[in-house]
C-alpha cells in the first residue's frame, strides 16, 4: 500500500490512461464532439494474456524505478520504495493443493501496488511497440491495465500486421484482439 501510495500517481501522467468506465465515456462523448471519425475507421479492442503474471520482475522493476525517478516529490527516496517493491515481488509465496510455491515471475493480482505496476510497465512497453511499428499507426490508443481500446483507420491486412508486430515485441506479452470490419463494431 505505501508503494502505491508514492506511485500511482504516475500512471495518470500515461498518454494511453483510462481511469474507468466513466473517465471512457467521458473520452468518448469528448471524441463524438469533434465530429464523425475518418472514412473506414474500427473500434478495436486488445487484451493482454494474463498481464499480472507476465511481467518479468527484473524488467518491472527497471520501469517502475524509471518512472519513479521523474516524481516531483521524492520525500520518500525512490531506492527505499524500489526495495520494498522488490519484497512485494520476490517474496510472493503460494499455496496450492498444500504445496509451498515462490511465484518467479509477474506480480500477484491482489497486491496493493499491482495495477500500479502493470500499468506502468505496459505504458513504457507500448511506447516502445508504437514507437518501433512503421504500418500504420492507431488513429487512437487507450488502455485501462490490459484492455486496450484503439480506433483503426488501415486495412483488416495492415492491422492483422500491427498485432503480429505487437505480439512478437515482448517475449511474455500476448494480445488477444476482437474487430469486424463488415459491422464497425466492437464489445469492450
């Protein structure tokens, strides 16, 4: 909880945030205000695979102390709240069918600071995946933790390329996309 306490805040700053429903709707009724959206365009919604679970600790761990070192308040020093994080994270003891298990890899889902790091670790790593696709790009990418939400103005070819490319970016990430061309329409 303290981790989060001195971290969530960051995960505002991201460009692809989404807070909850309300904060998308009110994104969308924004968007709607300007106006009819480019010939062809698609909803398309992505999910991460078990997101939480596929994080790789080290590689989190750099994100977040990344992350936290642009804080305006560093009252609290980012070592000490890397420390702590590295105990949430390596210390992650299971039971199962009364067998003892160290979880090695990705964060539990009920740990306070959890949300917190898998959105800041996905916002760093999509930056890098938009960043190294040279298709074409989502006219528009928001996420709230692994659902992303992106409006496509390319061919069904095109963005079958751009998941491709999206899911060969991260050795653990694997996102599962839903789109129709033929009803421009999408369930999120």
């Amino acid at each position: 909880h303290f981790i989060d306490l001195h971290s969530n805040e960051l995960v505002k700053s991201l460009p692809s945030y989404w807070e909850d429903t309300p904060d998308m709707l009110r994104f969308f009724s924004q968007e709607n205000g300007k106006g009819a959206q480019p010939a062809g365009t698609i909803p398309v919604t992505l999910d991460v695979t078990s997101l939480y679970t596929n994080i790789p600790i080290a590689q989190g761990i750099n994100i977040f102390k990344a992350f936290l070192d642009t804080r305006a308040d560093k009252s609290v020093p980012t070592s000490f709240l890397i420390t702590l994080l590295t105990l949430v994270l390596t210390c992650n003891i299971l039971v199962f069918n009364n067998q003892y298990f160290l979880q090695l890899i990705g964060t539990a889902m009920g740990t306070r600071v959890a949300p917190t790091f898998a959105c800041l670790f996905m916002g760093a790593i999509e930056l890098m995946m938009l960043g190294a696709w040279t298709g074409v790009q989502p006219r528009l990418y928001k996420r709230y933790i692994d659902d992303i939400f992106l409006l496509w103005t390319g061919s069904e070819n095109e963005l079958l390329k751009f998941i491709s490319h999206l899911n060969k970016f991260h050795p653990f990430l694997k996102f599962k996309a839903s789109s129709n061309f033929e009803t421009r329409t999408v369930e999120f």
